[in-house]
C-alpha cells in the first residue's frame, strides 16, 4: 500500500465540483452551476436518480494518521446559529464529501444518520483508508457516530465515484431493510451495524445467486473482513448470542437459525423492488403517470386545457389549491367543469413587478373539482386598485414538477411579511425542473403537428371539430413524469382560523340561545381541540356535530375535502379506528397480507387513489367505545405529534405525522395529518350501556362542551302550567311540521318534567319530546284519546332511553304520574320492556 503523505487539499470548491462532475461523465443529465452550493445531480440509471452534494478539501486532522474535512453549510455562514442541516429535501440523496488533489481520491460521509452539524464539524478518515483506496480503486472504513450506531466511510479514486455514489444509496436502503427484519437495537453498537449493513450489501451485489445462503453469507463476511483487516471470526462474532439477545441457537447455531432466513427475507424484498423497477421501465406508456391514466380512463368525457398566469399567481394557488379567474374571465370559469385536466403555465414575469422573471413553462397540472365564486378577498396580490379574482376551481388531485415542499404553505403566515428574498425563492423552488416552453412546444409538434395552445388565460387541446384532443397533453405529462409529483390537495399546513355562522344552529332551540354552544365551538378550533359534545339523549349534539363539520367543508374548501360521521361501538380496537393487516382483495396477490387504514386514517388519505384528505370527523356515542382499547396510538396523534405504527407499507413503517413536522410531500406509507383536522364527538351522559372512564390522557386533547336540557317546573310550582306552556312553545315554533295544541303541549311538557325532574343527572332532551309530539299529532283518527296516543308515545321512545338504568323504576313511578298517561299500561310496557318490578311499591 502506497505512503500517504499527511499534507492539506487547498482547491477552490467550485474546482472540486468540477472535478467530481467531470468523474461521473455520461452518466450526468443535468447538474447545477459548480458556483452554486450544494452541488445537485441528475443522474442515469443505475445511478440514484437526484443527487445534493456538499463537497470540501480533505485536510490532516491534526491527530496522528488522519484527514478530515470541515462541515460549513451555508445557513453557517453569517448567521448565528451553531448548528445547520443540509437541504435534504425534493428526494434527494444528500452526501458530504472530500476531495484530496494530491492524492487524488473522494470520501464520502453517511449524512442519512447526522441530524445536523455544528458550525465547524469535523468528519474524519484515516490515512490508511485512503491508502487503499489509492491501491484498490475503491474501499470503505467504519467510523464512530456517538449515539448514531456507526457510519461506513467510503473512499474512491475519481474513476470509480459512481460507484461510491450508488454503494451510498444502497447502504441506506439496507438500512431501512434491516430496521423491519432483525431486532431491535441492532445499531446500539457501532461497530456491529456498521460490519452487517457491508455484510448485506456484499452478500446482495457481490456474490452468486447460484451458491447457497449460508455459502454467500460466508463469502460476504470474508470479504468485508478483508476490507477492514479484520479476520472472518471478528466479522461473524457481530452476527452471533449479542445480536439475538436471549434466543436460543439450537444445534445450527445463530447465524444459520436467524441470519440466513433474515437475508433471505431481504433479498426477495431486494429483487422484488428491482423488477418492479424493470417492469416499470418495459410498461406500456400510457401508465405512466396517474394523470395519463385518469385520461386514458376518462376521456372523452372530460376536456384538457393550459391555463397560464405569472408565477406568483401559480403560488398562491398552490396554497389554496384553486385555480383562479378574474371577473372579466369569467365566461372561462363557466367553461370548466368537475373532472378536467388543467396544465400549469407559468410565464416569465411575476404580478408583482419588484420580483425577478422566472423560467417560462410548465409546472404542473390538476383534475379540478368543484367550482366557487370566492367570498373573502384571500387572494395575495389584490390592493385595491386591482383586479378581483372572485371566481375559483378548486383541485381534486395536483401535481407539481417543483419542489413544492420548499414553499411555506401556512396561510398563517402573511406574503406581505416576508422580504422579497424569501418570496424570490419560494418562486424558484415552484418553477424548478419545469418543462420549458420552447420544449413543451416542440414535443407537441412533435406528436400533433400543431403547438401547446397558450393564446388564452384558459386554452383548449382540441381537435378541429371542437372534440378534446389527449394526444399533446399525454405526451407533456409523460416528458415531466420523473419530476411531476402529487401534492394535497388541500391545505394541511394551516390550521383553523376561521368563523362559524351564527345562523348554522338555525332551527333547533336551546335554553340559553344557540350563540354560547357556537362561541365555544369556534374557540376550541382556534386553539387546535377536539371537541366532545356532551348531555343527555336528545340534546341535539349529533346534529350541532354534523351541522359544523358540513358547514367547514363547505364553507373553508381548501381546508376541508369533505366530513364524515360514524358510531362508537364497544367493540371498537385499533384495528376499527387505525387499520391493521386485512388480505389483499386482488386476485393476482393470492391473498397476501396488506395494510388496511382504519377509520381515522382513511379521513387523511383517499384509499383508492392515496390522494391526502382532510375529513373532519363526528363520532357519535364516543362512550361507547373502550377508549384506551380504541384510540391507542392516536393519543400520541391527537396532541400533535407523530407516531410511527406497527405494520408495514411499501417496506416502510406506517407512520402518522403531524403534517407541521413533515420535511417533504407525504409518502406513500405517511398519513399526514392536516393542521385543521378535528374530531368531533357526542357523549351521553345517560346511556343504556355501561361507560367506559376516559383517562386524562385522552382527555385534555378535547374541550367538553355540555349541551344540557331546560329546567323544567316542578309539579307543585303555582306557575307550573304557564311555564310549561311557554317554554313547549319556544320549543314548537322552531320544529317545522309540528301542529300541537295547547292540551298536548302542555301533556308532553308534564312528561317531560316527570322523567327529568325524578332522578339527578337523568334527563332526556328535546329531540325525543320533539319525536313524541310528532308522533301524537299524526294519528289518522283525530278523535283518538290524547291519553292513548301519550302512552303509546311515552313507550316508544322513553323507555328505550331507560334500558339499563339503575333508577329506572323511580323514573317510571314519577312518569306513570303524570297525568294524561295511562298508569296501568305504562306499568305493563315497564314490566314486559326494563324488566321493572312494582311489587314494592304495592
């Protein structure tokens, strides 16, 4: 092995990018200026697709036998901050390296396992490393990360950094793999993760498939071994009792038992992913992309259009998800339908003049859903001199070619507080990778013989009879398929700040007005709650629920993507509320096991389609569940924070993620939870079934709201009977449908004191006397006795309201009393219905 002088690298950085650019050869399809830091690569198969480097010059370290280089990213540079993390954003794969000009070789760190780095931080190598590296081409060196489990250093001479770069990429990706398949704190020691992630790696891409496991698991272990100078046995004391902890090895030892079936297990995911990766490439191009898809399936039904605007228009869509159109356009908004295809042409110049001209071209495109002439003047840009975009599509589904992740959604957050640097790069970050306009128009000639159509804000791609046209539109979204990514639809990283109507509880009367019931609610949004309604049966808390998350989708549409109610049972696990393991419903997967979302999950994202949701949810009868047994996990969820999930999705741990901590668009096995989703529930406070305690813990992340009864008049009360009457009136005039007398009025009324009054904390609600008088007022015989139409009332929907109730009986003597009810009959129904005694009383 070569000596390696211990001497410093002083190349300027941009002369190192070059370098490294100039390595790589053909295998580079676009790269950024060698001035701009970090470097950003496009690279060819096999290559990783999109690569961030942060390069700089290898330097002795100071201790004996040692290079390093020195961590400066630019958010170190003139800020106060001690510590930065690079851009790992836009599917990336992001690596620090070093470059050494005398010696010639790269080295390159493991950023996946560094949070951050300090202002300066050093990253070692050892001069032997790059001894062999100088000698064998290629080589690797483990290195120390407290608390990190261990990197794996690799070091190549400048012919051979396409294979440090791809060996980087596999080394995460086995990482990932080893998490789902050997046991927990497998990485505790650094030394061991880092000799089994080489193990695997070689035993993946550097052995026969045509020898057994345990053979080439061997010839693995040998070679990495000779790669760190270790012997075989060093290596295969990492796989052996401290791994498996207390398993027992059984007569084949703990490598064959545990390690062979594990890597067997990892290279059938391994090949797996690869053929699909082939089968991919070989398919049929008209599944590209799901919008090549949702045209081959839809068209003609649908109509394909362009519709171009300045760049920082195309923002503020991307915050609200509609497509915008002034007041002079509107014969164009009336054009577009539910379900067409909209390409995002965005032009040189911004609306705003005192931003710079951006890339003119194509950045996007969206299935468009339902239409709206816009309320509020939200829309950024609109002083009071300027054009009113009053009419508005909203997105079902949109995909951007930028780096949408790199734009502050918040509608918290104010444009006019921001400094035209930030707004100057969010716009760069919406425009980058879009398919230029000169491109966009060639590729159409190429395949219709006729341009993009831009002469209009809105253009159609149409034939000559006026029919739609798909053959241009399918051609753009396949060039920008590698880079066209879906994005939610809604707005997930805003939370709540709107009003709710004052009149939205119009038609349901409650004691002290419906104003109290509404400011709280709206007050519990504000401050990011769940919200529990409780009270007793007949409240009105179901519909209070369903009337204000109806009145969210409707109302704040780029908040919400619809609502939806469901029942509490007793039976109710994680499985109902989270999802679990449920068979695969096609035929071809001969009924292996997927991950199925349960009910809460499924109001985050579209089952079908996997588009993000944000669904308010009403649970009615929460008690009724097994809280702790329910809601597992989502405790964690419901204060805000992420929780990763026992199953599997994509070889990913199913992860639900508060959508404010989320680093890039939600992944396939990611349910982003949008910062304005909430729970609504109803609670009984007088049920036929047992309650189940709700633990503090679950608790604080919801504010009760009580729905509670009027106070009815006692019996012996000299008022009793105009104070029935006045308040069964209030109640009357707000029920449509109901003609009631006086006389049933003030029967019901009486009724109604005498199965409230009798027990504390027992009540009914309106909402049952409201059934009761309906049904007393529809009888086909008018001349039917009030007592007999009262009675069979009182049965029918009080006494199911009794069922398991430990004081029914004292609630029954006080109804029986009342006196337009039939005491004998109501004794019977008693008897034969609760199971009520009345021999004491006798």
């Amino acid at each position: 092995m070569p000596e390696v002088e211990m001497i410093g690298s002083s190349l300027d950085l941009s002369e190192i990018r070059e370098l490294l650019i100039g390595s790589l050869g053909d295998s580079v399809k676009w790269h950024s200026s060698v001035e701009n830091r970090p470097l950003e690569l496009h690279l060819k198969d096999p290559l990783p697709s999109k690569v961030r480097l942060y390069l700089y010059n290898l330097v002795p370290s100071g201790r004996e036998e040692e290079f390093k280089v020195n961590v400066r990213l630019p958010a170190h540079e003139g800020g106060d901050e001690d510590h930065a993390a690079p851009d790992r954003s836009g599917g990336y794969l992001t690596m620090l390296g070093g470059y050494h000009e005398h010696h010639e070789v790269f080295a390159f760190w493991d950023d996946d396992l560094h949070e951050e780095y300090g202002s300066v931080s050093p990253l070692q190598v050892q001069s032997e490393t790059i001894g062999r590296a100088i000698s064998e081409g290629l080589t690797t060196q483990q290195r120390a990360t407290a608390g990190l489990g261990g990197e794996t250093v690799i070091v190549a001479q400048p012919d051979r950094v396409g294979e440090a770069i791809e060996m980087r990429d596999r080394l995460i990706k086995i990482r990932t793999l080893l998490h789902e398949f050997l046991p927990d704190g497998w990485r505790d020691n650094g030394s061991r993760a880092q000799t089994i992630e080489r193990v695997v790696d070689v035993f993946l891409e550097g052995t026969p498939r045509d020898r057994s496991t345990e053979k080439r698991r061997e010839m693995a272990q040998q070679v990495v071994a000779d790669d760190l100078g270790n012997t075989l046995d060093t290596v295969q004391d990492k796989f052996r009792g401290e791994l498996w902890e207390d398993r027992d090895p059984g007569s084949e030892g703990y490598q064959r038992r545990y390690l062979d079936p594990i890597l067997e297990e990892i290279e059938s995911v391994w090949r797996d992913e690869e053929t699909k990766i082939e089968e991919l490439l070989e398919e049929d191009e008209k599944s590209d992309h799901p919008l090549i898809a949702y045209l081959e399936e839809s068209e003609p039904t649908v109509s394909v259009y362009s519709f171009s605007a300045p760049p920082d228009r195309w923002w503020t869509s991307a915050r609200y998800n509609i497509l915008p159109f002034i007041q002079d356009n509107q014969e164009h908004w009336e054009e577009i339908s539910p379900g067409d295809v909209v390409l995002f042409y965005s032009l040189t110049e911004p609306a705003n003049t005192d931003l710079s001209d951006q890339s003119e071209g194509l950045i996007g495109a969206a299935i468009l859903g339902e239409k709206y002439v816009k309320e509020d003047d939200w829309w950024w840009e609109e002083p009071e001199d300027a054009e009113s975009f009053e009419y508005v599509a909203r997105f079902d589904r949109v995909f951007y070619t930028g780096q949408i992740e790199n734009i502050n959604l918040n509608l918290g957050t104010e444009t006019s507080d921001k400094e035209d640097s930030a707004q100057e790069e969010e716009l760069e970050a919406l425009t980058t990778d879009l398919l230029e306009v000169s491109k966009a128009h060639s590729i159409c000639h190429n395949v219709f013989d006729d341009r993009m159509p831009d002469e209009e804000p809105l253009a159609a791609f149409t034939y000559d009879d006026g029919s739609t046209e798909t053959v241009r539109p399918k051609a753009l979204i396949r060039e920008m398929a590698s880079s066209l990514r879906e994005a939610p639809p809604v707005n997930i990283y805003s939370e709540f700040s709107g009003s709710i109507d004052a009149e939205l509880l119009k038609g349901l009367h409650f004691p002290d007005g419906d104003k109290e019931i509404l400011d709280q609610i709206e007050a519990a949004l504000h401050a990011g709650k769940h919200v529990i309604l409780t009270g007793p049966p007949g409240t009105g808390k179901t519909e209070i629920a369903r009337r204000v998350v109806n009145a969210l989708a409707e109302r704040y549409w780029w908040l919400y993507s619809g609502s939806q109610m469901t029942t509490a049972t007793s039976d109710w696990s994680t499985f109902d509320t989270v999802g679990g393991y449920m068979p695969e419903e096609d035929e071809d997967t001969d009924g292996g096991l997927s991950f199925s979302p349960g009910i809460i999950l499924n109001r985050y994202k579209d089952r079908e389609t996997e588009t993000q949701r944000n669904e308010p949810l009403v649970i009615d009868e929460l008690n009724r569940a097994d809280i702790d047994k329910a809601f597992g996990q989502l405790f964690t969820v419901l204060s805000g924070q992420s929780v990763q999930l026992p199953y599997t999705k994509d070889n990913k741990e199913v992860e639900i993620v508060s959508s404010d901590l989320l680093e890039e668009l939600p992944r396939s096995h990611q349910y982003a939870v949008p910062e304005s989703w909430v729970i609504f529930a109803t609670m009984n406070t007088y049920d036929k079934t047992s309650l189940y305690e709700m633990s503090y813990a679950f608790m604080r992340r919801f504010s009760f709201i009580p729905i509670d009864v009027p106070e009815l008049p006692e019996e012996d009360d000299p008022d009793e009977e105009e104070l029935l009457r006045d308040l069964m009136s209030e109640y009357v005039s707000t029920w449509d449908g109901i003609d009631a007398d006086s006389e049933e009025q003030i029967a019901v009324g009486r009724v109604w004191r005498n199965t409230n009054n009798s027990v504390d904390a027992r009540a009914i609600g309106p909402a049952i006397v409201q059934d009761i008088l309906a049904t007393i007022t529809q009888y086909p015989s008018s001349d039917t006795e009030l007592e007999y139409r009262l009675t069979n009332a009182v049965i029918s929907y009080i006494f199911p309201q009794l069922e398991g109730v430990p004081e029914r009986r004292q609630i029954v003597n006080s109804i029986k009393n009342s006196p337009e009810v039939n005491e004998e009959r109501i004794m019977e129904a008693a008897r034969e219905i609760l199971q009520v005694s009345f021999e004491d009383d006798e």
